[in-house]
C-alpha cells in the first residue's frame, strides 16, 4: 500500500500551474495537488473542489454512526487509511485512572463495537487511555504535504507539520473512507507575514491570538491562514500546531 502522494501531487500541480499560470502558495500546492481531477475549474471562494484525502481520523463519539453508514455500503474494507480514536467518552472527574476505568465501564459496548468493526474493515483503533486525538494526529500521521480529514474539530493541528488537517462532519469522513471524493469550496487563502522572531515571554499562542483579534471568528470562514515570512522559522512544530488548532 502507498501511503506518500508526492508523485500525485507533483503531476496534479504540473496541470494546475498551466491552468492557473500564477505562482502557488503552500496550501494551495497542498489542496490542489490532491484534486480528483486537476482539470476541474478553480477559483478561490466560488467553485467546489473534489479532492482526495491522503487519511481520515474519528474520535469515538463522531465514529459511531460513521462507521454503521460505512457498513451499510458493502465494501469489505475502506479506501484509505483510516483510525479511530477513543477519547471524547472520557469524562474528567476524579482523576486519570478512575475517569478512565469509569468510562470503559459505561461505554463497553460502545468501544467493543469501534474495534471489532475496525479490525475487521481494516481501521487503526487507539484505545481509551492511548491518548488525544488530535495529539496523536500531529506525532503519528502528520507530515508535510498531507490532506487529512478528521470528525474533530482540533484536526488542524496536524498542521504544525506543514500538511492540511481539516476537521468535518462524520458523513464527509464515510464518502472518503468508501473511496468517493470529498467536496470542498475552493478556500481563499489569507496571508499572515511573520517578521522578526518570538522573544521573551512570547509564545505561539500570542501571534494566533492576534491574527484573531483581527480577523475575528467570522474573518476566517471559508479561509486557510497561511503565515510566512523570517519570523516563521522560530516557531516550533508544535508552536504551529497550536496556531493552527486555533
């Protein structure tokens, strides 16, 4: 099995950059390069992409009903590489053993339903206590160049690896996973130039805090913030994670 696109992405953008005949920013090598058909029409903000994740991540509440419509397609196991991740069940109440042991007692059927569909549809499954999803994203399946999908909405922070982690509904999680592509309006992309470098008491968290007093909420729907510039090789990969996250 291939997991690494690069060969894809490079002939896809090859056709792109003729088509488009401008210079690409990161993540428009990233989105575009995972285009079911690179000759399809592109224009930020108005036309509909279909694209074609390199991965797609759940967590066990969201993984549920995805994985029964999963079954309910026939196909004997799913198209891409897939895991579920058990960790939005547990509930933070006395401390990390009993909260854990307490929720493997009241969501028993629940997780050996996520395991058994998953080992027998080809699905990685982390199990309760292996950790954050998100997390596990970022140090286990990010890397540069990757289009990954995941029903959380902290998927971006993969993204402090150079890819593109983007959180979605569980029904967008089932098209992939059955091998059709995912329908995503072409996102503008708003450029974010770093100067200087964080001193001090700063963090990465400050910069993110202030791209959001700017843009607010509302200013990034139907964005991805790229940032560039020299102030961006003194952030950290995790530092960016936290951007992204936010």
């Amino acid at each position: 099995e291939k997991y690494f696109t690069y060969d894809k992405i490079r002939e896809n953008l090859k056709i792109v950059r003729k088509q488009l005949d401008r210079p690409l920013t990161l993540s428009e090598k990233v989105v575009y390069g995972h285009l079911d058909d690179p000759t399809q029409e592109i224009k930020r903000g108005e036309t509909y992409l279909n694209l074609r994740p390199d991965r797609v991540a759940m967590q066990d509440a969201t993984a549920q009903m995805a994985l029964l419509q999963f079954i309910s397609s026939g196909l004997p196991r799913v198209a891409v590489p897939s895991t579920v991740h058990c960790d939005h069940l547990i509930e933070a109440q006395v401390g990390g053993e009993k909260d854990l042991q307490r929720a493997k007692d009241i969501n028993a059927e629940v997780y050996d339903f996520l395991s058994s569909v998953s080992a027998k549809y080809g699905v990685g499954f982390w199990k309760p206590g292996s950790g954050i999803i998100h997390q596990i994203i970022l140090e286990n399946y990010a890397y540069p160049g990757v289009l990954l999908i995941g029903t959380d909405s902290h998927t971006p922070n993969g993204g402090g690896l150079g890819g593109l982690c983007i959180g979605v509904g569980g029904a967008d999680a089932v098209d992939v996973m059955a091998g059709m592509p995912w329908e995503l309006k072409c996102p503008n992309v708003i450029g974010v130039k770093l100067t200087g470098k964080l001193s001090g008491w700063t963090s990465p968290k400050d910069i993110i805090l202030k791209v959001a007093d700017i843009l607010t909420v509302k200013g990034g729907t139907g964005a991805i913030v790229e940032y560039f510039g020299p102030g961006v090789d003194s952030i950290s990969c995790t530092g960016m994670g936290t951007i992204c996250n936010m």
